[in-house]
C-alpha cells in the first residue's frame, strides 16, 4: 500500500501508482496483506477517508474473498478464534500480547481431488472457499484457515510449502490465492449503499481453470460499482 519498514527493499506502491494515474492526492482507507490481490478502496479527500474509516472500526462494511485452500472443509461455517497482535512497522515487536476477538464465516464454493501424491495421501484435495471477516485482524483470513487446518494455497508464512509447490510446478502459479472480490459500504456524503465487486486477476483465474472452476456461476464476470437508491 505505502512505504512501511515490513518490506523496505519494494519500489512500487499503491498510493503512489492511483496518485501518480490520476493526477491528485489520495487516501488510502484500508490495506490488503502483501500477495492478496482485488478490491483496494481509496478516498479523494481525508473528510471521506475519515468517514469510511470509522465504518470500518464499527464493522459496517461487508467485505467478501475468495481463496483456494487446502482439503475439504465443510459447506459453511464461522471460525471464532481470538488472534494476538502481529509485529508491525510501528515498532511493535509481540511483547504482552493480549489476543483479540477475531471472526471469519466461510462457504464453500467448489472441490477437486487431483492424482497428485502429497505427503503421505496418494491424491490431493483443494476447495475454493468465498470468505467472509467479521473482524479486522493483521492476516485474520491466512491464520483463521491456518487454525482450521486448511491454509491457503501460496501462503509461505502460514500455510504448506508442499501444497505451495505443487501448485508452483504443475500449474506455474507463484502466488497467494486469496483476492477481495467484493466490498459494501455506505458513501460517505450521501449514506447511499455502494457495493464494489470485481473478478480474480488473469493469474487467479488461470488456476481456476487448471482447477476445473473456470465455468462457476459464482465468480463476478466483471468489475463493476453499483450505487443502490
């Protein structure tokens, strides 16, 4: 998103690429963990971002992912589990950490099993999942998955570097299989409901295909933004 001490060696930013592309300032109203890919929401002046902000910090913005993950979950469900504090740029190192109320609902959207020997299984099971965080933590979705036992495929701080390289070598896929493809909140100077979505990338989707789930009806056929009266 912006320069932060997390990854010092990177050159390109969001913030700075939409400023430099539009030719004005912007604020950035919230982030995505380095890797997750789609729906990045920016205000054009801090009255907005102020606004937007404080929907956030009060959970009133429904934000839906979609993320490949390993095995077969069940069809739904909601994963109460409390996280703790990650070390941050702000200095933060884990010190009297107090985990914090943390919450995902999920649904499953597809399966496959595919003949491909991964540890000790002589096939492997992925599923897609459309995720959904009813809270804000610093990698909630990646560390929720995790605690289920079906982390996301691509994830190299807490997922499995078997499943990742399998995906590495069979499909060319170097990437972490999670994307916002879907954002709704209140704009903020008429209250109106906005609902942003937008599809997987072309490297998301090109795993989909080799995943069989090119056909799905669930996946959004474009971008798009809908203001509702």
């Amino acid at each position: 998103m912006h320069r932060t001490n997390l990854d010092r060696h990177e050159t390109r930013f969001a913030v700075q690429l939409l400023r430099d592309r539009i030719g004005q300032p912007v604020w950035p109203v919230h982030r995505l963990d380095k890797g997750t890919s789609g729906i990045l929401l920016f205000a054009l002046d801090p009255e907005a971002a102020a606004d937007l902000g404080r929907q956030f910090e009060r959970g009133e913005v429904a934000k839906t992912y979609w993320a490949v993950v390993r095995g077969h979950p069940q069809e739904a469900g909601e994963i109460d589990h409390p996280l703790g504090r990650m070390p941050d740029e702000y200095g933060y190192r884990g010190s009297n950490d107090v985990p914090q109320p943390a919450i995902t609902r999920y649904r499953r959207l597809a399966t496959v099993e595919l003949p491909f020997c991964v540890d000790r299984y002589p096939t492997s099971r992925y599923a897609l999942l459309e995720l959904t965080p009813l809270t804000g933590r610093r990698h909630q979705l990646r560390r929720h998955m995790k605690h289920i036992a079906h982390p996301i495929v691509g994830d190299a701080s807490h997922g499995k570097g078997r499943h990742n390289r399998l995906f590495q070598d069979k499909f060319g896929c170097h990437r972490l299989l999670l994307a916002a493809v879907r954002l709704a909140f209140r704009h903020p100077d008429d209250g109106r409901p906005v609902v942003i979505s937008a599809p997987p990338g072309p490297d998301f989707a090109d795993c989909l295909r080799h995943l069989g789930w090119d056909n799905l009806t669930v996946i959004p056929a474009q971008a798009g933004i809908q203001l509702i009266d």
